[in-house]
C-alpha cells in the first residue's frame, strides 16, 4: 500500500511540476489546473496559470475565490480531469502503472478527510487516492498489462 505521497511517490501530489493544459490554459501544476476550476473569473484563471506562485499560495487564495455556483456537483470531475492530463504525459504514466494494484492513499497530517485520509485519525474518503487507481485501472485495462 502506498499511503502517502513521500520518496517516489512524491510524484502523486498535485504540488509536483506538470506543465498542463486545461480549458486551453497552461498551467504549472494540476493543483494550479484544479483551483483556476473553482471560478469563471478571467482574472481568477491568469493569477492561477502564474508559474511564480507556488502551488500552497494558489491553495490558500483558492479558499477565498467566489466559488462558481456548481463547484460542489462538478470538483470531482474537474480533478479527474486534470490528472487525466497529468498521467497521460509517459514520465508520470510509467510511475502509476508501476504501482501495479497497490492502494494508493492520499495520507497526509493536515486533516483533509475528502481527498485523502489524515494519518492521525485514519480518517477520510481518500478520493484522490481514487481517482487515480481509476485512472491507473484503465492504463492496465487498455494496454493489456498484466500484473503479477
């Protein structure tokens, strides 16, 4: 079991370098990707597509963007989405499929109990941590990989 993104599975966090396109916007990071989701505001997407803001900075503004009226319903996909994009460039893609069928969690320390689990309660729905064995099912589905 992977349970947290530390050593080479640094690689997983949404803060790692990616360089993505989204909705025809580069971005530095699915984390920067992710948050610029979170508003229609033009301004919004360019301060979130800056490759000088580290991804905690955009995290820490995104708390305080007026949040698009359907971001509960949509969040999830957005983020699938993105890493989508993320894994389908062939570095990131050969790290995930190296996972064969590991669990992959998103632990962390900071009491997020949605994307991934706090290790200090074992607590949380760990969707991250879903969303990319999802993604990483059909990589194996589709190229006839075949786990031992």
């Amino acid at each position: 079991m992977i349970n947290e993104f530390q050593g080479k599975w640094t690689v997983f966090s949404n803060f790692v370098p990616c360089s993505i396109t989204y909705k025809g916007i580069l971005y530095p990071t699915t984390e920067h990707a992710y948050m610029s989701a979170k508003s229609d505001s033009l301004e919004w997407k360019e301060t979130c597509s800056n490759f000088q803001l580290r991804p905690g900075a955009v995290k820490k503004l995104g708390r305080k963007v007026q949040l698009r009226s359907d971001w509960e319903e949509v969040k999830e996909q957005v983020m699938e989405d993105v890493l989508r994009l993320k894994f389908s460039q062939p570095k990131f893609k050969h790290i995930l499929l190296e996972t064969g069928n590991e669990v992959i969690q998103e632990g962390n320390y900071w009491n997020d109990k949605i994307w991934g689990v706090c290790l200090k309660t074992g607590v949380g729905k760990n969707l991250l941590g879903k969303l990319l064995m999802k993604i990483r099912t059909e990589y194996q589905e589709n190229e006839n990989i075949i786990i031992s």
